[in-house]
C-alpha cells in the first residue's frame, strides 16, 4: 500500500513537470509569434512621435522668428 501512494505521489510530480514544461513551450512559441508583429508597430508609433516633434519643433522656431525682433 505505501507503494501504491509513491508510485501515485511520482506519477503526479511527473504530470505536474509535464504540464509546467508544455506551458513553458507553449508560452515560448507565443513570444516568438508575436515579436515579429509588435516590431512594425513600434517602428510606425517611432516615426509618428519623431514626426510630430519635428513638427512641434518647426511651428517653435517660426513663432520665435516671428516674436524676435528685427534687425
């Protein structure tokens, strides 16, 4: 009978690292699907803050050209 309870304690840590590894691969695999798709994403949101900075940084020097005073 306490063979029965190892044997029934050693099957359940076996399934219990089963799961945990397929979990792990599963989770592995997910990264590696998902990467190539946030890396166009985060190239567009890059150049849309670059953009709109540029932008911010134009309409700065074209009211300090016109606030300046002449010479």
């Amino acid at each position: 009978m306490a063979n029965e309870t190892n044997n029934d304690f050693s099957v359940s840590i076996t399934n219990i690292v089963d799961t945990l590894t397929k979990l792990g691969q599963q989770q592995a695999e997910m990264l590696n699907k998902t990467i190539p798709m946030i890396e166009p994403l985060v190239k567009t949101c890059t150049e849309l803050i670059s953009n709109v900075l540029g932008s911010a940084n134009q309409a700065l020097q074209n009211i300090s050209s016109s606030v300046a005073p002449k010479k």
